[in-house]
C-alpha cells in the first residue's frame, strides 16, 4: 500500500520560465566572468612566464657568451704558455739559467774529455781560432739571435771533416759550485751542418790556467746534443737531463761531432740548469 504524505500546496514554489532564464543567465554571467577572471589570470600567468623565460635565457645567453670569452681567454693563456715552454724554439724560461754575462767565458780547441785543451783566439785566418763577431760569450748572453762560431783545427772555407770537432768552451762562474743537473743548446741562424750533435760536459773546482789541463776535469755527461734532428734556425734541442751528485764552479763544454763535413762549428747558446 502506497503511503503518502501530507504536503503544502501553498508553499510550493511556482514554475516562472522568466525567472529561470534570469538564473540561468546570471549563471552564465558568473560563468563568462569567472571564465574571463581564469583567461586574464593564465593570460598573465603566460605572459609573465615568458618575460622570465625570456629574462632567463638572456641571463645564460650572456652567461655563455662569458664562459665563451672566458675561453677564449684560457686558450689564448695557454698558447702563450705553450710557446714560452716550446723548448724547441726557445730558450727555457722557466728555469733560471746558471751561466750570467758576467762569468769567465773562454774558447777551447784541440780539446777532448779528459785531455788538455788550449785556448782559442779571435780569428785572424789562422788555426784554433773562431770569428770575430762571433766570440764564446754570444753563446751565454741568454739571445739566441747571437752565436758562438770556432773553426778548430781549420782555416775559414776549408770544409775538412773534423773541422769544429775538439772545439768548445769554458767557464767559471761566478756564483759559487751549483749542482747542474742539465743544458740546453740552441742553433744558430744559418748552416744546420754546423749544429753540435756528439756533446761532453765537465766539471771542475779548478781555476785560471789549470783550466787547461785535462786532470782538472770530470766527466759529467757524453752523449747527444738534441739538435740530431735538425729543429730549424734560432731553435733549441730539449733540456738535457743527467744524473750529477758534484757541485762545481767551472764547466767544459766540447764538441765531439757536428752534422756534416763542414768548416766550422756554431750554436747560438748553451744554458746550464740545475741548483
Ligand atoms: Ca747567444
């Protein structure tokens, strides 16, 4: 059985299709300016969003073109860097060299490890002599666009095989006995056949004429110059290293060999390294 209840039919609310067209137009009126309130709000949620995009990627645009530049700058620091060490082209400057302008430098010929050597002199078209402008301290002025020239046993143009071999250098520093550890030569500006390839250096606490003698020497390296292959005009060979525990406060520096058969021998520097 249906059971019903009692209802107020006064009270009821009335149908009024105005009344609900107005509603629902008030509807759509909150509707379109809620709709209008979300498209301003994205519009400048969208907007703001991309001036900081915009501003952001200004920021690491300017930031990569400073890293760019930064770069740049190492790169350019580091071809400096490269050249300054190319020890081929130039003289080390890394390492303070031991020989200074200001020591006792003097010319040798007829002169071998271990044996006397006899001084050589300004050339005058004799024997054991080396050119004029070009004396033994051109080859310690720390300028490699000067050279040290000897001839030896030969006269100038004579081209005998031999000729700048037993010829070299001594010097007695100044600064007191250092512990030198390596050298460095360097080419002089024209005939590669000159350069030194066989090398001796020795060492003394001699001094003066004693120098001469081939007892006041020891040996403390024999072996290659580091010009065999030729490293071009106004270069240098690497730094040769070599095991040495003496201190010494002169050193003798011969030439066994040069490159070809020519008339003289010539580099424009030696530097001895060490401490
Ligand atoms: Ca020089």
């Amino acid at each position: 059985m249906m059971q019903t209840s009692k209802v107020d039919v006064q009270n009821l609310p009335t149908y009024n299709p105005s009344t609900r067209s107005n509603r629902i137009c008030d509807l759509a009126s909150k509707r379109k300016l809620t709709c209008m309130i979300y498209f301003t709000i994205i519009t400048i949620l969208i907007v703001v969003g991309s001036v900081i995009s915009f501003y952001a990627s200004s920021k690491r645009l300017k930031k990569t073109a400073k890293s760019t530049s930064s770069s740049s700058v190492v790169n350019e620091q580091f071809e400096v860097t490269t050249i300054v060490t190319d020890t081929r082209s130039l003289i080390n400057k890394d390492l303070p060299p031991l020989i200074t302008p200001n020591d006792t430098i003097y010319g040798v010929y007829e002169a071998f490890m271990g044996y006397n050597s006899t001084i050589a002199s300004p050339y005058t078209n004799g024997t054991g002599q080396y050119h004029l402008d070009e004396s033994p301290s051109n080859a310690c002025d720390g300028n490699i666009a000067t050279k040290y020239v000897n001839f030896g046993l030969c006269a100038a143009d004579a081209h005998i095989c031999g000729c700048g071999s037993q010829t070299g250098l001594h010097i007695e520093l100044k600064r007191g006995a250092p512990l030198v550890t390596g050298f460095q030569i360097c080419t002089g500006d024209d005939y590669p056949g000159r350069d030194p390839i066989l090398v001796t250096l020795e060492g003394s606490n001699h001094s003066g004429t004693d120098l001469l003698v081939g007892s006041s020497w020891s040996l403390i390296y024999v072996g290659d110059s580091d010009l065999k292959s030729d490293p071009g005009r106004h270069k240098c060979g690497t730094i040769q290293m070599f095991p040495n525990s003496n201190r010494y406060k002169s050193y003798r520096f011969l030439i066994l060999s040069v490159r070809q058969v020519l008339d003289c021998a010539q580099y424009s520097e030696l530097q001895l390294y060490g401490y």
